[in-house]
C-alpha cells in the first residue's frame, strides 16, 4: 500500500468537505470533487469558514489556515480526481447504486494501489466492493460529523479487505488526530447501528409525550454524559439520514420496533427462561401455510431441541389473528413439476419429527386449523385451542387423501370404534370446534382467552 499523500474526497457536503479538511490539516494535497462548481464552492467555503472560527478560538494559527487552503483544490471531473491519488474517501449520499456507479469509475481511474474508502455510515462493504476491482483494497472510512471537531473514524473491513489495508486505514486516521475502532462489515457497524435505536426511540418518546425534547435530550446529556441529545444529534445528522439508516437496518436485521419480530423468516425460535422453546410459524400473510421452507426449519429445530437439555417442552403456535395453518401452500405445488412433488413426498415428514419428538409438544390453536395445519396439530402430544379455532381436513372433500397420517391419528387418539372421528375422517366436514374435539377424548382443551 502506497503512502498517502494525496487524497481525493468525493462529495463536497456535510461530510465530505470536513473529511478534506482534516486531510488538508494533515499535510496532505487534496482534491475535492463534486458534481457541480456550485457543490465544489460551496464545500471549499465551509472549509474557509471553518477555519476562521478555529482561528477566533485559538484552534488554528493563520499559517495552518493558510496552509491547509493552499493544498486544497476543487474538480467537477471524477475521474481527474481520482488520478494519481493515494487515498479517495467517497462522501456522497447513503444510496447503493450512486456508491456502485462512484467506486466503477474510482477504480478505473486511480492507481491499482490507491486505498479506497467509503464514508458510509450503515451500507454493506462487501457489496460496494462488488464495483471495486482489486476489492482487497476496499473498505469503510466512517468519520463522525462535524469531522474536524469528532474524533472517532470507524474503520470497516469487509470479507476481501486485506490487513495491509486495514492497518493503512487505521495509521491515516491517526495521522489525522483521530482515534480509530476496527469494526467488522454488518448492517450498522458498530455506531449507527447503535446510534439509530437510541434516536429512533427518542423520536417515539417526542411522539408518545413522554416528555419534552428537551428534556428527553437533556436526561441523556446529564444522566449519562452524552455530549449531545439524541434529538439535537438527530437534527445534526439530518433526519434524511437518520431515515435512510433506519430503512436500511429495517431492511437488513429487522423491525427498529422491539415489539416486532425481529426477522422474516418463515419459522421463529425463542427460547424461554422456563424451559419451554416457543416455535412461532410466522407466514401470517399466507395464513402460515406449509411451504418447503417451513417443514425444513421446522425437521432441524426439532432435531436440535431434542438435545438441548435446557428445553423440557415446546409450543407451537401461528402468527397473526387468523390461522395456526391452513394446510399446505398451493402456490408452490404449481411451481414444481411432478416428479420434484413426488420427491418432496419421499423426504422425511415433519409430522413424523413431532410425533416422535422425545419431549412434550404443545400446538396452541387458533383460526383456521386446515388440512396441514390439522395433521401437525395431530402429531404434537397436547392441543390447547381457542374458540375462534376451526379444524378441518378440508382436502377430503375433494377426493384427496391427507398425505400426513392425519386420518390415522384421529383414530389412533380416541379410538377406532367411535362413529365421530370416523365421520370426519371419511367426511372431512367443515368445520369442527375446539369444543367438538375435546369431547372425542383427544387430548385437547378450549378456552376463551
């Protein structure tokens, strides 16, 4: 890795006409580019400015001003910019393709052994890297706003950053007068992704009238020493930012809601402090119907709950108000032709895994209960429904025998020689109660809550 010297910044605003600053404070000759002369002045302004109020301080003499103007210069041509420079640090707005399309000319243009560095607060590295040839040479510069006054500059490193990159980032940023933290590439790093539930929760408190503004960013000043509020550090940040983060968090790692689920995935595990693993089939758009997804999740969650020795039981349950499962998802029926149904069949069944689960399984019933959805609660050794709970083995109606063992089970829980479950096997009539089934002797209960 080469020493740096000169440095382009790409993107003359907030950031980066502070991250110029501090390099051109540092000795080096810096290149400020922006798409327009407009953007370029105006940058290169706020810099002047900057530098007469450190002077009115006593931060900065004259010549230090004078000097660090003299090694600044503007561009409005990226690809001069980027030229002959030893560092460029892009500082254009938190969007992936604007950052894609920056780093495809960046990397066509600067030397193979130029250090390349994105500013962004919350973006994958690893996927910027993607327009960057040679990506070992990539990764984030993350300075804190406003840059000549913050000390932190996060040093991101993604999958193919190498160590000689690394440790380049991290002594420039000392060079700089900073103090770095090396933090691995995930949705957030390690400050936004922090910093954002602390501002998101701050707004959510402005908007409940828990408090004031002011006092809200004043318990946090005073109570634990932040330099700043939460809403004034918002304000500075801009609530464009703040916004944009928070989307991509939401996008990456889930809800920024700590009453929602915290991921999309079709099976949800939570292990409990009294022993019971809770499985939460969480398709509530598609009634928690059955997809391949769901029954592999759910044979390896079984299979790994069978050994954990904290779990004594497990519950399942479905998400949202109006099913447990209605049976299986059809739509992916379609998508497969004959032969790949057939070997979805072959497979082993995760009704056969919760039947002969070695501990106690608990189907807690709501909704619909169809098809599927009655097998697998069939297979579990407890059912524990409420009123609004209609079982169903719907398929029969059509002529399709259901292909999980629901049938048998019916007859081997209360007996083959009562006429009910006999009619509702043959039958499938739609739909029984919670109540109804309870009065077979199938081990279930109803209630109302």
């Amino acid at each position: 890795m080469r020493d740096i010297e000169t440095v382009a910044v790409v993107g003359a605003g907030t950031m980066g006409h502070g991250i110029a600053q501090v390099c051109a404070a540092a000795g080096c000759d810096v290149r400020l580019y922006d798409v327009d002369e407009a953007a370029v002045q105006a940058g290169l302004d706020r810099i002047r400015g900057n530098l007469e109020k450190g002077i009115a301080r006593g931060k900065v003499t004259e010549p230090e001003r004078d000097g660090s103007l003299a090694r600044l210069s503007g561009s409005t041509d990226l690809t001069a910019a980027s030229t002959g420079a030893d560092l460029v640090v892009e500082a254009a707005p938190e969007s992936m393709a604007l950052k894609e399309k920056i780093f495809t000319e960046v990397a066509a243009a600067a030397p193979s052994d130029a250090l390349l560095a994105t500013n962004t607060s919350s973006l994958s590295i690893a996927r910027i890297a993607e327009a960057v040839t040679q990506p070992q040479r990539f990764l984030g510069m993350h300075f804190f706003n406003p840059v000549h006054i913050m000390a932190l500059v996060e040093v991101v490193w993604g999958p193919d950053t190498s160590d000689e990159a690394r440790d380049a980032a991290v002594a420039f940023a000392r060079r700089l007068g900073k103090e770095p933290i090396v933090v691995k590439d995930a949705p957030g790093f390690a400050s936004s992704r922090l910093g954002v539930v602390l501002g998101m929760e701050a707004i959510r408190m402005v908007e409940q009238e828990v408090a004031s503004p002011e006092d809200i960013d004043k318990a946090m000043e005073l109570g634990y020493r932040h330099p700043m509020g939460p809403l004034k550090l918002t304000d500075l940040v801009g609530l464009d930012v703040r916004l944009g983060i928070a989307e991509y968090l939401h996008e990456t790692l889930g809800s920024d809601d700590p009453g929602d689920d915290m991921t999309d995935a079709p099976v949800l595990l939570e292990k409990r402090a009294d022993h019971i693993a809770l499985i939460t089939l969480n398709r509530p758009e598609k009634l928690n119907a059955l997809n391949a997804d769901v029954r592999t999740r759910l044979k390896d969650l079984f299979a790994e709950l069978a050994t954990d020795e904290d779990v004594r039981a497990v519950v399942i349950h479905g998400a949202g108000e109006k099913a447990f499962v209605a049976g299986a998802d059809i739509t992916e029926f379609a998508a497969r032709t004959a032969e790949e149904q057939r070997e979805v069949y072959r497979q082993p069944r995760i009704y056969e895994a919760v039947a002969d689960f070695p501990k106690p399984v608990i189907a807690a019933l709501h909704g619909f209960c169809i098809g599927g959805g009655s097998e697998l609660a069939l297979a579990c050794d407890v059912r524990v429904a409420d009123r609004t709970t209609r079982i169903s083995q719907a398929e029969i109606r059509i002529g399709l025998i259901p292909g999980g063992g629901g049938t048998q089970r019916l007859a081997r829980l209360v007996g083959e020689t009562s006429w009910k479950p006999k009619k509702h096997t043959v039958s499938g009539w739609w739909t029984y109660s919670p109540t109804k089934v309870a009065a077979w002797s199938v081990r279930s209960t109803s209630h109302d809550g």
